[in-house]
C-alpha cells in the first residue's frame, strides 16, 4: 500500500513539474500577457466557427465555401487573425536579414536573363558556348523521282 502511495505521489511531482515547464515556455509567456495574440485567436476562433456554422446549413461545405461569399469572408479574416497571431508569437517585430541583397541579386539575374532573351547576338553566343556551335547542315537527295510518280493523280489516260 506503501508502494502504491510513493508511486502516486511521484506521478503527481513529475505532472507538477511538467506543468511548470509549460508556463516557463515562451509562448505561453507571450500568450499569458499578451493582449493582441489573444483577440487575434479569439477572432479567429469566432470567425472559423460562424463559418462552420454557415457550411453546415445542408448545401454542401463545397458548395458553401465556392458559393457563400459570407463563409469566404469569415474564412478570410479566420486566416488573417491566424497570420496575425503567427506573427505575434514569432515576433514579428524582427527585421529579415539579406532582403535588400536578395533583391539586388534578383534585380541583376533578371536584367541579365533579359539580355539574353532579347538581344539575338547575346542568345546565340550563349547557345554556342553552352551546347557548341551549330552546324551547317545540307541535305541533297541521292534519288531522282520516277515519271509515273510525277504525274498528278485521277488523270487516267
């Protein structure tokens, strides 16, 4: 009985512990006190259930969702109000390294490839040092056409 007791009371010191872990979690910190998370879930939870509630009406959820412009709007800003809490939890207040440089490099592909399309000297160059140059090719045909080949078909002498 001893034994049972010891058991129980370890299960419930490991459950406290991992409880306690979950609080000390970042994002539930942030969910904890931050206002605008939680009015960006709670939307999006009232937003996905007025649509369920929409899709369910005996049409069909295709046929709601294609059809029922109010379904698409309250799906719109379920999905906005998700994008928004995302971002929230993410931190959205952090930049994204590299932005102005991978535009750049975009930028500077993009003139080059278009050189390349447009401008017929560049494209040919850059065909005949990518697959060789082309060959001039002529064909002379080794057979001469028979006379009864010659003459049109349905004249009949």
């Amino acid at each position: 009985m001893a034994a049972k007791r010891k058991a129980a009371a370890s299960a419930a010191d490991q459950a406290a512990e991992q409880v306690r872990a979950l609080f000390e979690h970042p994002v539930v910190q942030r969910l904890m006190h931050d206002a605008d998370l939680r009015d960006n879930l709670r939307s999006a939870y009232g937003s996905s259930r007025t649509a369920y509630g929409r899709m369910r009406n005996g049409k069909g959820p295709a046929k709601a969702i294609l059809d029922d412009k109010k379904v698409q709007k309250e799906l719109r800003n379920a999905a906005d109000s998700l994008r928004g809490a995302a971002d929230s939890v993410r931190g959205a207040g952090q930049k994204r390294r590299g932005g102005k440089l991978r535009g750049l490099a975009v930028l500077v592909i993009g003139g080059g490839l278009a050189a390349v399309a447009l401008n017929e000297g560049v494209r040919k160059k850059v065909l005949d040092t990518l697959f060789g140059a082309e060959e001039e090719f002529e064909y002379t045909s080794q057979t001469t056409p028979t006379p009864a080949a010659s003459e049109p078909v349905g004249t009949a002498s």
